[in-house]
C-alpha cells in the first residue's frame, strides 16, 4: 500500500501508549485543541473528531512538529490487542475524511519504518 503523506495519517506506539496524528489528519478537522477518539473492534477501524472541551470522550492534543499526540494507554493496548499487533513495533494507516471526521481501516495499516 504505501504511506501517502499527502493523506490523513496515524499511527499507534504501544511502548509509550501514544497516539500520533498526522498534521494532514489535523487538517482535515479544522485543528482542534480537543478530539474525541472512536474505535470499531468488529470492523477494526478507527474514527477522529474534532470536539470541545466538555464534550464526552475529549482528549487534549499536544503538538510535536507536524504531528499532534495524544497518550492514552488503555486505548492503544486494545487497539494493539484487537488487532493483533506485534507488541514492539509501531503501526501507521492511511485515513479517509468523512463528513467532520477522519477514519482509518486498521486491516491495512503498516508497519512503521
């Protein structure tokens, strides 16, 4: 498949239990401060939404070069779990823009290089 930079991206490190979006993914969100995390265990797919504050499931992004991040262990243990990941090794995939959201099929992400 091939990483296309020029896509939404993401990737999962299970090591440091971080969630790193791609600032192209940002983008597509408008760049919030705050995003909600959904997550499909039966289709494996992954959703990201811009939201506030007080909003249900809100997550505060931290910004690192051309990449937000977001620590949430539990979630990327589950991911990695329900996947079937091999524990050490970091896994990015290519997402697609739907109405005010971006979604990753987790069945094609790729190891990281």
């Amino acid at each position: 498949m091939g990483l296309d930079y020029s896509s939404p991206g993401i990737s999962f490190d299970l090591k440091n239990g971080r969630i790193f979006v791609y600032k192209t993914t940002a983008e597509a969100i408008g760049h919030p401060e705050y995003a909600r995390f959904m997550f499909s265990p039966e289709d494996r797919v992954f959703g990201i939404q811009a939201c506030g504050i007080d909003d249900e499931g809100a997550h505060r992004f931290r910004v690192s070069g051309d990449q937000y991040t977001v620590k949430i262990m539990a979630l990327v243990r589950f991911i990695y779990e329900t996947c079937g990941w091999e524990k050490d090794v970091t896994f990015r995939a290519v997402g697609v823009v739907r109405l005010d959201a971006v979604y990753f099929d987790l069945k094609q992400a790729e190891k990281a290089r």
